[in-house]
C-alpha cells in the first residue's frame, strides 16, 4: 500500500502535537503555581511588615521580665532593634563576649515570642498609595491568578476531551515515521496510520488547534503583566482581589474569625445554612454572605452593619437566594432620597425584575407587582396607599434606614408594621440603630421578634455587654469596618484650623452677640466674599493638592447657602450641588458624571442628603465644612467614600476655625462619640443622647457672649491705658 504522505510529514505533525499536548498539559498545571506565588507574595508582604514594626522595637525590650539581660553588650555589637535580633543566629550571639549560650537561647525566644505577636496585629492592606515592591508582587501574583484561570479552565477541557484521542492517533501514525517501518507494516497497521494522519492534521486545520493556541498565547500574554498593568486591574476589580486573596491564604487579611460574635450554637447553625446566589451578578465578601445566611436563617432580623460594609448588596442576595427556592414577591421600603438608588442597585446586581411603587402612578404599579412578582421598591410614606388582599403573602420585607420607624406611634411606623403582616420574612437595616438610646433598638426587635425584646427589657443600662449580645444575637446582628474590612486603605483624618481674618471674625462676633445661631454656625462661610474666608482658602488650597495626587473631593456642609457658595466658586470644576430638592434620578445623574469626572473634580452637597444611601467610591478627599451635631452624620458622610471598594486612602478634612463655637463643638463630638463607639459596638445602652441639641449649643452661644464681650471690654481698656 502507497503511503500518501512522507515520514517528515508524519513526524512533523506528531512533534506539533506532542508539543501542543505538553503544553496544554504545562498550562493545566500552573495554577497551582499561581496559587502558590499568592500565597508566598502574600506571605512576604506581611513578613515585611513585620520586619518594619520590629525595626521600631528597640533592643531593651528583651529585658522586658528583668531577667537581666546584657542590652548594653548587644547595643555594641550593632544589634539595636528586635529586628536585628531576629536576624541573628543564636552563635552569633553567644559570640559575644558576656553572652552566655543559655542567654542567647533565652534572647532568641523572648525575640521570637515578640515576632508572634507582632505578627498577629498585622493584616495586609493593599491600597493604590503604597505600591511598595512586596505590595505589587501581590497584585501582580492576583491579577495572573485571575485572568489567568478561565484560560486554564479551557485547557484542560481540551485535554480532557482530544488528549487520548490524539495520544492513539500518534501511536498509530508511527508506522509511518520510517522507511522500514512502513515497509514491514501489515495493511491494517496502514490503514490506521494513514487514518491516524488524517485525524491529527484535521485537528491542526481546525477548532482544536486554534482554540488551544487563542488560549495558550492569552495566558502567554498575562504571565507577562506589568505591575502597573496589575495595579490598574486592582483598581477595577478589588473586591475581587481580596476575594481570591483570602480564598487562597485563608486568615492573611485577619478576618478569619467569621463568626464575628455571634454566639457558636447559633453561628454553627447559620454555617450550614444554604445560599443559592445564581443570578447575582457581583461577588460577595465572606463576611457578606454570612451576612446573607444570617438573614434566611433567622428570618426575621436587624441588620445593624457599619457603613459601607455593603448592606444593600446583602439584602439583594437574600432575595436572590429566596427567589431561587421559589420566591417570587419582594418588598423594599426605603427614604424616597435613596429610591432611584435601590432600583438602580438591584437590576445592576440581580436579574431581579424592579417595580417602583411610587408617585401618581403608585397604585396602578403596585397591581402590576401583585401579578407579576419581582421586587416593588416603595417609601416610607407610600406604604399608608398599600392595599393587598388578607390572603395575600409575599417572601421578604426590607426596610432600609429602619430607625425612621423606632417610634411606635409615629403614622409611618403603624404602615410599615401593617405590610409586615403579609411578609414571611423581614429584613430591617440600618448602621445607626442604637444611634440614641437602646430603647428605640429594642422598639424595632419588638416588631421582629417580640419575644426576644420582652427578653432584653430593663436590660437597657446592664454592665455586661457579652450578656446582653448574646440575648440580642438571634435578631440583631452588626459588624464593624475594622472588624471585617481590615484591608482598606488608611482613613486619614485632619482638623485644618483656620485663623480668621478680621472680616471673618467681624461678621461672626456679630452673629454670636445677636444669637442668630445659623449664621453663628457658618463660621468663615458667611463673609460676603469668599475671598475673605479663611475655610475656603483653604479648602482651596486641599482641592489644589488632591488634584496633583489625582484624587476627586466631596465637600459636606450642613447649610445650603455655604454648598451653593462654593459651587459657585468652582465653577466647572464643582458636579452638583446636592440637596434635598435634588431628585433621586437626578442626584444618580451627577453622580456618575462625577465618577467619570477627572482629578480634581469636586462634588457639593449638602451633608443631610449627601451623606446617606450614596456610594461615591471614586472620591477618597472628604472637606467637612462645619462641625456636625450628630457624630453619626459625619461618619455617615465620610462612609460615602471609604467604604468597600475603595483603593486609595481616605483623607477627611475638617474645616475648623479657633476661638469660635467651631472649637467647643468639636469638644463635645468627641465625647460624644466614645460613648457612641462603645454603644454601638457592645450594644450597650448610653445614658445620654448622642446628638448635641439646641439647648446645649444655646449654652455654647451664651459662653462665646461673654467671651467676646470680655475681649472687647480688654480692648477698650487697652486703648484707655
């Protein structure tokens, strides 16, 4: 039989195909390679921090428990930080002349037990501003991993289904790699070759080869990523980094603990707990999901989550996992300021159809619910037009902001509890629960779990916070940004004191001693001219700054006229303002112009309705005008911009003057939000309010009275003299 083809021919396809299959078989292979570079850049980045802090221990440390040590002996012999100590063998040190083996074997282990503890306070922070070597092999080992792992995924589907059949095509194809061996080949023998010949160059022609080259050359492409390239990519995609990160290096961003409080009984119940997220169309942190686990099992829950832990997200997954166990209704009440918000949120995270029950049009929409299913996102106010029929149930009920119904008496509270009777479950959220007193907490519990607020009354001023979290555990559940967001980036906070000019200071004596307590208030921004106030020059000169660091701003101010002021100033470089006449649509409008906006660019808005239900990630400047008279509204605002998925640190700035009310306000902030940070997080009653009231700032208004009336009085007696 003629063979149809010559033995170099043969050989050429078999060698082509062998290093195809090796190299299908090399790409296959390296992801775990891949997870292996995550996990030892990952693990040097943290070495190396810790090697930093050691740096700053010194060496007399070591005699911490008096055990005498020689310090001044190691200070000779160079050894002045732990680090250095760390670095040294235990030889070294016995070397020294007044060292003895057994103290060196003692230095080495009081050294190792202080890196043991350094270690645990550690955590990785990626962020866009520290682009250290050690940060970047991190990005850069991530960012392979990612792109790399659909590449890889496709390789070896393509192994799996041609590898045997070309490995049996090659042996065949072998009778005709040579002369002899063609020669003293039966007919059958071939006959399969030249069928073997034809399989294996049909393969080279056709899907098999161009698809295994298409992914072999992409993954050629991403193993040779830049670190800028990767740090571009962590800026798109960092839920996902930390994702991959902490699936890959569990415990390495020290958010192993994912119970986060709650008591074990119950967190082993709410770890078995399904969750179905097919059709949500982003990624959830751990933390997050178990968050969402929390709220299906429970049913009938506070979530009490800090801002910007990413609440909302947490809410449309549970509806996710609820639909796809057969769902089908769902009900969202929130502040109308929020409400385009909520509808943009979930058909951008779901395939979950949106209804807004809202307007002139509220009841017509809200039938159309009623027959087709989905989510009817509706108001406060427009829960009073809700009309369902008795039998009528649907799954789940979120009420965002849920403190706006902590009064039992007041008319919104009575509508919202009246949709409640027809909800299987009920999801409340809000981060400013306990924002008051525990007694409006346990007002919203009483609605969710009545037995449990029966539980808790006259518990409200009880010492032992463990005691009273775990009464509170089956219902109320809260994580803080430090707890569960160890990797973002640093929030930087500044007072900036300004020192008035004398017209600055002219226009505010003169509101003070008339007691128009506003104008008082607008400290430096109530100056006919901008020009002459102090706050906006340096306002100014921040917006000048985070411009060349290329950064975008967000100015908060409680007054109207200060916002529309500076939008003024600014001109085209300000996107806004933001206030409470703003639409919801048209708020979402200037906020992904602002997002699209270069460096520099600022956002205006009024802190009451640019401070809540906004994510303005893009910024990572926040300028506070004017002290605040709640602590909550200030973190509120700042939880715009630092929040997940940030990747810059986060500076604040708060605008302050001397020698005015700015000065005593801030005073009294700061008291009052220790007493806050420990409420909130202990769930532990405050036997005050946490929000500074008028009579306060009255008596503030009377002090600054006499005060100025004093300086003046010295002025004048200085002049007499």
């Amino acid at each position: 039989m003629a063979r149809p083809f010559d033995s170099t021919d043969a050989k050429r396809i078999i060698e082509r195909h062998r290093k195809l299959l090796a190299e299908l078989m090399l790409a296959e292979k390296s992801i775990d390679g891949l997870r292996t570079a995550i996990t030892k850049t990952s693990d040097a980045l943290v070495a190396q921090e810790v090697l930093n802090v050691l740096k700053g221990i010194p060496v007399d440390e070591l005699n911490r428990d008096k055990r005498g040590i020689r310090i001044k002996l190691l200070r000779e012999h160079g050894y002045q930080s732990i680090a250095d100590i760390t670095g040294a063998s235990v030889y070294s040190l016995a070397s020294i002349n007044g060292i003895s083996d057994d103290a060196a074997y003692y230095i080495k282990h009081v050294a190792d037990q202080i890196v043991s503890t350094t270690r645990q306070g550690v955590k990785i922070r990626l962020s866009e501003d520290n682009k250290s070597p050690a940060a970047t092999q991190v990005v850069l080992a991530i960012s392979k991993f990612r792109n790399s792992e659909q590449y890889i995924i496709e390789a070896r589907k393509l192994n799996k289904v041609y590898s045997s059949e070309i490995e049996y095509a090659i042996e065949d194809l072998q009778a005709a790699t040579g002369g002899l061996k063609w020669l003293f080949s039966s007919k059958q023998k071939k006959q399969k070759a030249i069928s073997a010949y034809d399989t294996l160059t049909d393969l080279l022609q056709g899907t098999y080869f161009s698809r295994a080259r298409e992914n072999l050359d992409a993954l050629e492409r991403i193993n040779a990523t830049t670190g800028s390239e990767a740090w571009s990519d962590f800026s798109e995609n960092s839920i996902r980094f930390f994702n991959t990160l902490e699936d890959i290096n569990p415990g390495i961003l020290g958010t192993d603990d994912a119970i986060y409080g709650l008591p074990e009984e119950l967190a082993r119940e709410i770890q078995d707990q399904d969750f179905f997220p097919d059709g949500l169309l982003c990624e959830l942190r751990r933390y997050q999901e178990w968050g969402v686990k929390y709220a299906l099992h429970q049913e009938r829950v506070l979530l009490g989550d800090e801002m910007g832990l990413g609440k909302t997200i947490q809410a449309i997954a549970t509806m996710v996992s609820l639909r796809n166990t057969g769902a089908t209704h769902f009900v969202v009440v929130c502040p109308a300021s929020v409400l385009a918000n909520w509808c943009r949120e979930i058909r951008k995270m779901s395939r979950l159809t949106v209804t807004k029950v809202h307007g002139q049009d509220r009841l017509s929409a809200l039938e159309s619910w009623i027959k087709t299913g989905g989510v009817a996102v509706t108001t406060y106010e427009t829960t009073g037009h809700f009309k369902m029929d008795k039998e009528f149930k649907y799954s789940l009920l979120v009420v965002d902001e849920a403190h706006y119904i902590k009064n039992p008496d007041a008319q919104r509270t009575i509508n919202v509890k009246s949709i409640s009777n027809h909800a299987e479950r009920i999801l409340f959220m809000t981060g400013t629960a306990l924002e008051n007193k525990v007694d409006e907490m346990i007002s919203l519990i009483k609605i969710l779990q009545p037995t449990v607020a029966s539980a808790v009354r006259g518990m409200e001023f009880l010492s032992s916070a463990p005691q009273f979290r775990n009464k509170v555990a089956p219902v109320y559940y809260r994580r803080k940004r430090e707890d569960v967001l160890t990797e973002l980036p640093d929030l930087i906070e500044n007072r900036e004191w300004c020192v008035m000019t004398r017209a600055e200071e002219s226009v505010y004596e003169e509101a003070v001693l008339n007691k128009k307590y506003a104008d008082a208030r607008r400290v430096s921004w109530n100056v006919g001219n901008l020009r002459d106030s102090s706050k906006a020059t340096r306002m100014m000169e921040i917006i000048a700054e985070a411009k060349e660091e290329g950064r975008k701003i967000i100015v908060f101010s409680f007054f109207l006229d200060t916002i529309k002021k500076i939008t003024n100033m600014l001109g085209d470089q300000c996107y806004g303002p933001i206030n409470g006449s703003v639409t919801p649509q048209k708020r979402q409008e200037i906020i992904d112009k602002f997002d699209k906006a270069p460096a520099g660019s600022v956002l205006a808005a009024q802190i009451q309705a640019g401070g809540t239900g906004l994510n303005i990630q893009s910024a990572s400047v926040v300028i506070l005008c004017e002290p605040q008279f709640k602590p909550s509204i200030e973190n509120q605002a700042i939880s715009r911009a630092y929040r997940m998925g940030q990747t810059r640190n986060v500076l604040v700035y708060r605008l302050l003057c001397e020698d005015t009310v700015d000065e005593k306000i801030i005073s009294l902030l700061e008291s009052k939000q220790a007493i806050f940070d420990a409420f909130a997080d202990k769930s532990v009653a405050a036997s005050e309010s946490m929000e500074l009231d008028d009579k306060t700032f009255g008596n503030i208004i009377k002090e600054e009275i006499d005060r100025i009336n004093a300086k003046r009085g010295n002025v004048s007696s200085e002049k007499t003299e």
